[in-house]
C-alpha cells in the first residue's frame, strides 16, 4: 500500500523530480482533438484552429483560471495511475452545467458571426458539440472530479487509473478521428499525418516528463493548446496557399 499522500497546492515550491519513482502524465490532452478532426471533417470550411480551441476551451479556461486562483488543483503522488492531478475545485470550467454553458455560449457567437442562415446553423451546431465534447471525454478518464451542478455532485469513470489503457485510447481517439477527417485534408494530408504524430510523440513524451509543480501543469498546457492551435493555422494557411484556385471559398 502507497504511504499517505503529501499534498502541494499551487505556490508550493516543492519538486516532484524529488519524489522518486513518479512519473504522471497530464489530464487527457490529444484525445480531445479527435474531436476537432472529426468535426474538420463533417464542416469542411470551418478552420481547424478554431476547431483545436473549441475543443480544448474548457481546457484553456481552466488553464487561465488555476492561474489567477480562482479553479484549484492539488498534487497528489500516486493520485492515479496515469497523474497526480487532484483537480478538487473546478466548477466554472469542468462542472456539467458550466460545460453546457460554454457550448452553448460557443454556439452563440459562431451563430451571431457566420453569415448565411444555413452556414450559421451548422457552425453553430458543429462548434457547440466540438465545445461540449470535452466533458464527455474528460468523464471517462477522470476519478469522480467533474461536477454535475457547479461543486456538487461529481462524477467520472477513473479510467486514468489504468495507464496504459488510457494512452491506447488517447491515441486510438486521435489516429481514428484522423483517419476519418484525412479524405477532407486535400493537400494538406502529410502536415496532417505529421501534425498527428507530434501530438502523439507528445502524449508519450507526456508520460515520461512531469511538470515541477502544480502550476506548471496549467502553464505547460496551456502552451501546448497555443502551440497545436498555431500549428493548425499553419497548415491551413500553406495548404490554402497552395491550392488557392482550387480549393473552395473558407466559410466566414
Ligand atoms: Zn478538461
């Protein structure tokens, strides 16, 4: 049996790299962009950089808001198999209700900024379920951490607690979603399928690396979503560029 977990919370100036035989990896991070492909690839004129934050703005919200103090996290070694996340207090970002919110609030403002009545509709409703995507994912590899009214109430299948299980789904998540979404990649294909093998060197690399302290795993995140996001606008920016003629007019 695990002696009695030591807790740190943010601030604290304590080393994980101190405690041996500790390797944790972060909250479920690639498996949501299964998400965006698979949305890339039902709304093909919808920009994949919008898709990766739509998928991950849970996620970057709660980043923002470990941050600044107001959603809070505690490390706990051995918490589960895959992390030592403890993520006790997240109800604006995590709870179901606040994940209705901000897929809804989502939904709205590609409704209020697509023009066209049928396009509206659709990215409306496209983004909304890419936003809300996060919950459901997030359900099945966090312990019971995810609130179901705001602080109350909180739910998740812990499939974290098998680690090698929940690699393979992450990277099955992905590599399928790829797959369904690559006919829609036109020209860009191979940035796609190089694009998925970063993020899936990533979630490996994630396994072997922990950040030093708790609030490294916001900050670390969160730079991984800008950095997936800007590769994303990269490759749709080249590959327009290059097909520009050809390919069809971006929806706006
Ligand atoms: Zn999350």
């Amino acid at each position: 049996m695990p002696s009695l977990p030591t807790w740190r919370r943010i601030g604290d100036n304590t080393s994980l790299a101190a405690i041996p035989d500790h390797q944790p990896s972060p909250a479920m991070f690639i498996g949501h962009y299964s998400a965006a492909f698979a949305a890339k690839r039902i709304a093909p004129a919808l920009p994949l950089p919008l898709l990766f934050i739509a998928c991950q703005i849970i996620d970057i919200v709660w980043g923002a808001l470990v941050l600044a103090g107001v959603e809070k996290l505690r490390i706990v070694p051995g918490f589960t198999a895959s992390n030592d996340l403890d993520l006790y207090y997240m109800p604006y970002t995590h709870s179901l209700s606040s994940a209705l919110a901000w897929s809804l609030g989502a939904a709205l403002l590609c409704w209020l900024a697509t023009p066209g009545s049928a396009a509206r509709l659709r990215t409306a409703v496209v983004v909304g379920v890419t936003v809300s995507s996060h919950w459901t994912l997030d359900l099945l590899v966090h312990v019971p951490d995810l609130p179901l009214w705001f602080d109350s109430m909180k739910v998740g299948l812990g499939w974290w607690n098998y680690r090698i299980f929940a690699l393979v789904l992450e990277l099955a998540l992905l590599w399928l979603a790829m797959a369904f979404c690559l006919p829609v990649a036109g020209a860009a294909r191979k940035k796609y399928l190089a694009l998925g093998g970063v993020m899936s060197a990533l979630q490996v690399v994630s396994l072997l690396h922990q950040p030093p302290e708790a609030a490294s795993v916001a900050q670390q995140l969160l730079l991984s979503y800008l950095a997936l996001s800007a590769a994303a606008w990269w490759i749709e920016k080249t590959s327009t560029a290059s097909t520009a003629g050809t390919a069809p007019a971006a929806q706006r």
